[in-house]
C-alpha cells in the first residue's frame, strides 16, 4: 500500500504541486496556527481552498450615529471627543465619539488605556464597525471589529467572508489564509464539456473558487450559485468518474460463463416453500443474464427489509453449482452468517446442494474439516464473516461471491474475497434503502437491481407513537403480548458520547423488565459482548427460551425470530428513519398480526414529528428514504455514513443530488468516448481525479 502512496505522488500532475504543499507555505502560518488550521479545514492548501465560506459580514452599510438601527452590524464615521476609563476595577473603558447627529460610546472590557488611546486619539475622526446597540437614549458598540483611519478604510474590504473555526483560530488569519492559498491556485485545463458550462453559465475552475471566496450578498452562499454548482459537479463527476474507471477495468478483464443446465434452480423452486415475488423473479433474471455472459457480474441487489434478498442470492448459488463451481457469501457478522447458513441450507438442501459455515470461532479439527470440504469441492455453498478471505482459506472453484450488507466491508476485504476464485462473479445486497438520488453517489460502478415487493401473505405491523411518560402502561402491554405467547424485541439507543452509557441504559431496561416480567424470561445483547455469548442469547431467544430480548441496535441486522411479533423501539426520534424501518422490520415476517412502538420523549420539534408520523404512514422503505431525505436534507439523513456515501468537500447533497445523474452520464461517456484518458480532454480529466484524490482510477488504467 506504501508503495502505491509513493507512486501517485510521483505521477501527480506538476500543476497540482503547490495545492499539495503544507499550510505551512502560506504566509504567517508556523506550526502553531497549522495545526489550527489543520482541525478547521485541513492540512494542505488545497484543503483550505475547499473550505467556503459559510456566511458574509456587510460593513458596507452606513449610516449616522442618530440612524443606527439596534442589533445590526454598521459603519459610522465619528470623531473621538474624549475617553472615560472605568473608575473601579471590573468596570468598562468608554470612549465617546460624535458626528453630528449623536454620542456613540465605544465599550472596552480587559482593555489597556495606552492601546486605547493610541488607536482612538482625541480629536481625530475614525471610522467604527460593529454591531450597534441602544439603552435608552445612548448608542454604544462593544468592542467593535474594525477602528480604521480614513486612509486605512478606503483599502479595507467592507464585505468579508466568514469561514467555519476551530478554537483559537481566528477570522482574520483563517481569511488571510485562504488568500494566501488563493494566490497559489493555478489555471487549470477545462476538465468539463464547455457547451454544458455555457449552458449552466459556470465559470472555470479557478474562477469558480475566486468567486466563492468573495460572497457580496447572501445569494452568493447558496449552494445553487453557478461558482458554487460548478465546483460541486467537478467533485461529483471527480468521484464518478473514479466508478465507472473501476467498471470498465472489471468489465475489460474476461469473466467466465456460468450457463448451467437450469435442473438445480429448477429443483430449488420447486422445493421452495413459497411463489417468488415477481420482483425477485425479476432480479434472478438479470442475475442470470450476468452470469451467463462472459464478462463479470458486478451487480446490486438492492431490496427493502423483507424483501427476500436471500432466497434470490439462493437461487444465484444453484445456478453457479449447476456449472460445478462454489458460492461464497459474505456477512458482517456471526450472527447473520449463521442466519443465512440456516436460510440457505433450507431452501438448497432439499434440491442436494450442501451448505456450510465458517467464522472465527470455528477452531482446530472442526475448522481443518470446513477448509478440506472447501478445498475439495465438498461443499457448494459456503457462508461466513470475514474468516472466508483468510490466509489459508482455499475453495475449490469459487465462481460466485455474494456480500450482505455490502456497505460494511471494505473495497479491500471484497478483493480479498474475489481473489480467492478465478474472476468470480460478484453480488452486493443491501437492505438499506437509499433515495434513487443517492444510489448512483454510493453505488455508481454498479448494475441495480431493485426488490420493491413484499412476499404475499405478510401483514405489515402497526406502527404507533406512543410517549415514554406511559412506560408502564406499555409495560403492561408486553406482559399481556407474552402471556398469549408472543416474543418481543426491546430495542434502547446507542448514545455516540458514552459506551458506558450506551450500555447502562440497555442493562437499566432489562433489570426493569427482569423485575416486572421475571427473571428468566428477559434476555439482553449489547456490543460489547462476545460473538458466542451473543449466538447464545439470540438462539434462546429465536427458540423461545424467553419471551423478551432487550438489545442496543445490534440487532439491526441480525437477530432473527421469524414469530417475534412486537417490536419496541426507546427514543426513536433519535434514530434515522431507515434504522427505525430496519428495526421494525424484524416482526411481522410471519402470518400473525405484529406491532411496533415508537417510544419517544417528548415535545417533539416538528420535523422530528412528521418523520415518526411518516413511520405510521408507509412500510415502504424507499419511500420512507425519499421523504427522510427530504425532511431532513444535509446532515447525515437515514445514517447514510453507514452506507458507504463519500463524504464530499464541495457538493452538498440535498441541494446537488440532482447532479449526481448529470455527473454519472458525463463520467459514463467520457470513458466510452477516450477509455484510457489520452485525448486533451482526457488529460484534463486525469488532473481532476488528481484534484480530488480519485487517483485511484487512474491506476486501472493500462496498469489494472
């Protein structure tokens, strides 16, 4: 990986090098205030270049001391009548000013008088800005932001960029920075097709950044202004770019074609103990074609929470055994590779496929005789964590590779695996859902297939809100639900501040229950137990060894008993509304009616109401991610982070998502037109995947 570092390096672009230099190059920036500025935007200069502005101070605005309005920030000219320094200790150093119409006092606290009187001599005009202030009938500006001579103001900008600090950083020398990085941007070669930039009326690039690190006015600072969207676009089209480079290198490199006879899928569904939905009849089909063909499959499955993503992966592994060949599939945890072991074993077994487990806790003999039926084509299917990409973990032909909850693993664990086959096909699922706007950002180098259907007969739970000022009677409820024999999660937040909390409040709730219920029938997971100890409690629980499991969200993807019908989820307005979907999709996966509760505490703030509200409204998961994306917008709508979503410097992504589709069909032509980048424009394209560190697909090129 070192290696790789150093190479990039060597074949960046030399018009690039002063953006990659320290900050330390920047003028009146030592080790000290780098370090500052480091924290607040980044260590480099071009770091920051791409911190803009957040706001605009307008000292453009005069008036007369008389006319000042109350609150607002001003820029008066006055003469200095006369100083009047604190009498007692503690108290403010005042000057008194006049221009005609009134008194303006200036108040100073912790100030030295020499200073004062240096800066505002009696007799002499200045020209104060601040922020005005009246009591009464006087008019007074605390320590005011700016005190400049006449000379002093005619050079002075009155409309100045305010920029995002860390302590001990400030304004001034954050401003000076970025004009000290300004001055070393360079002219860059038009990366993008010039008849979009005339129609969108987009600058070039430096332009762009000059112009969004001078705001005049307050629409200067929208995200939609032409320099602002044009930056944007060169970083969404930066990133995917980089995708479709590392499509067409997987698509370039020759797969192998996985027909089959159709007599293994054929007895799968036949043994099936349902009719597929039509949606998932739909994904398999493509999933097929992809195997079939002799390029490698790169292919999303993407489907709501019950969606039955593993019945299509079920089906994708008999047809890969059809050929003689083996299937991997990969999960973030123990708990789930077990779950689709035992899903997997019950749908392939009955057609005479076999199915086995490995994870780290197989050890010794046991484990020696998992890795001898891999290695010997014993086995068709093998499921686990990330113990499948070991060192010493051999298949025997693997020509498929199935990853859950894709978003988990890293690129590197996933080539990891795939090495482990020679170019095997490859299938990504998700139970996620995630706006169409943002797919294309997370999974832009992907093929997609949706499951936007529920298996027939499911009835989906009823949702409600309910205040956890009626714990009790909630409580009562559970012991009711028990009493006929139901199984209910209990589901506590994570607090990010505090593992130590995170747990308390889970083990406070379960010792709750434990004394309202009994003992035996409330069982607790949390993160910090070990993976056996888990297995153990979630099995007691899926077998109905006991009626309650209090958990953190690790039972988000996990923990799964098909008759737990009652889902309670503690201070849900906390929660994304995909992780609440996820949740609630644990119950109602049976034939009996299920329920879940949103407990939260109240006054709710009003969009924190209509997101719950939106819970009680639909059980359609990508539905809920549109609207979740629209009522919450930037942030970190439905814990995306954990989605795998770039984070971006530039674009913001409720107000360019739009482009995200714009940038996805350039990157996607660019690369159909000029495959290895060579032409004027691909050359400047190279420099833009520099730019913005998505080098990553340059390296494909030739070299891949």
């Amino acid at each position: 990986m070192h290696n790789e570092a150093i190479d990039c390096t060597a074949m960046r672009p030399e018009i690039l090098f002063p953006l990659f230099q320290d900050v330390t190059v920047l003028p009146g920036i030592g080790p000290r205030l780098a370090a500052l500025l480091a924290k607040a935007a980044g260590a480099r200069v071009k770091d920051v270049l791409f911190q803009l502005p957040t706001g605009l101070v307008d000292r453009s605005r005069t008036t007369s001391v008389a006319d000042a309005p109350d609150g607002e920030i001003v820029t008066l000219t006055a003469t200095v009548e006369t100083h009047i320094p604190g009498v007692r200790q503690g108290q403010p150093y005042k000057v008194r000013l006049y221009d005609g119409t009134a008194f303006l006092h200036l108040v100073f606290f912790h100030s030295r008088r020499e200073y004062l009187e240096k800066l505002l001599p009696e007799g002499e005009t200045r020209i104060i800005s601040g922020r005005a202030e009246r009591f009464g009938s006087e008019i007074q500006i605390v320590h005011p932001d700016l005190v400049m001579t006449e000379a002093e103001a005619a050079e002075t900008e009155l409309i100045e960029a305010v920029y995002p600090l860390t302590a001990g950083l400030t304004p001034k020398t954050m401003r000076k920075a970025v004009a000290g990085a300004l001055a070393l941007l360079p002219s860059m070669p038009e990366w993008q097709d010039e008849a979009l930039c005339a129609e969108r009326g987009w600058p070039d690039f430096r332009r762009a950044l000059l112009v969004a690190h001078k705001p005049q006015e307050t629409g200067d600072l929208e995200p939609l202004h032409p320099a602002r969207e044009r930056l944007a676009f060169d970083e969404l089209l930066a990133h995917q770019l980089a995708l479709q480079l590392a499509r067409a290198s997987r698509k370039a490199k020759p797969g192998r074609s996985l027909a089959g006879d159709g007599s293994k899928v054929a007895a799968v569904l036949a043994s099936a103990p349902f009719t597929p939905t039509g949606a998932q009849t739909r994904a398999y089909a493509e999933i097929e074609a992809d195997m079939a063909s002799p390029s490698r499959m790169t292919r999303m499955l993407h489907g709501d929470v019950g969606a039955g993503k593993t019945f299509v992966a079920a089906l994708a592994a008999a047809k890969a055994a059809e050929s003689g060949c083996q299937t991997a599939i990969m999960a973030p945890t123990e708990i789930l590779a077990r779950q689709h072991a035992k899903t997997i074993a019950s749908l392939l077994e009955p057609a005479g496929l076999s199915v086995a487990i490995l994870t780290g806790r197989d050890k010794g003999k046991a484990r020696e005789a998992i890795l001898e039926r891999m290695r010997s084509g014993a086995v068709d299917v093998i499921c686990g964590t990330h113990a499948l990409f070991q060192d010493g973990v051999a298949f025997s032909d693997l020509a498929l590779v199935v990853i859950d909850e894709q978003h988990r693993f890293g690129v590197t664990d996933r080539m990891r695996l795939t090495a482990k086959g020679i170019r095997p096909d490859t299938l990504v699922m998700t139970a996620t859902p995630i706006p169409r706007t943002l797919a294309l950002a997370v999974h832009g180098d992907l093929d997609v297939s949706r499951l936007d259907e529920k298996p027939a007969g499911r009835i989906p739970p009823d949702t409600r809100l309910i205040s956890i000022d009626r714990l009790d009677e909630v409580i009562e409820g559970v012991r009711r639900a028990i009493s006929r024999g139901d199984r209910v999660y209990w589901v506590c937040p994570l607090v990010e501040e505090s593992d130590v909390s995170e747990l308390s409040a889970a083990e406070e709730r379960w010792r709750h229950l434990r004394a309202a219920l009994g003992e035996d029938k409330v069982g607790l997971i949390h993160g910090r137990m070990k993976a056996a100890e888990k297995e153990r409690v979630a099995t007691a629980f899926r077998e109905g060894e006991m009626d309650v499991l209090v958990a953190t969200t690790v039972i988000e993807v996990g923990v799964d008993a098909p008759d737990a019908t009652v889902m309670i989820i503690e201070h849900a307005e906390r929660f994304g509304l995909a992780q609440l979907h996820q949740l609630r999709g644990r119950v109602g996966r049976g034939d009996k009616p299920s329920s879940c509760l949103l407990l939260y505490k109240g006054p709710l703030g009003e969009t924190a109401r209509a997101r719950l509200e939106m819970m009680r409204g639909t059980d359609d998961g990508f539905v809920i991610a549109e609207e979740d994306w629209r009522l919450r917008g930037a942030g970190d709508p439905l814990g995306l982070r954990q989605s795998g979503l770039p984070d971006f410097a530039l674009a913001q992504l409720d107000a360019h998502g739009p482009l995200i589709a714009l940038a996805n069909d350039t990157a996607k032509l660019a690369v159909h037109r000029d495959p290895e980048l060579t032409s004027p424009r691909g050359e400047a394209l190279r420099v833009l995947l520099y730019l913005f560190e998505q080098d990553r697909g340059i390296r494909l090129l030739k070299s891949g």
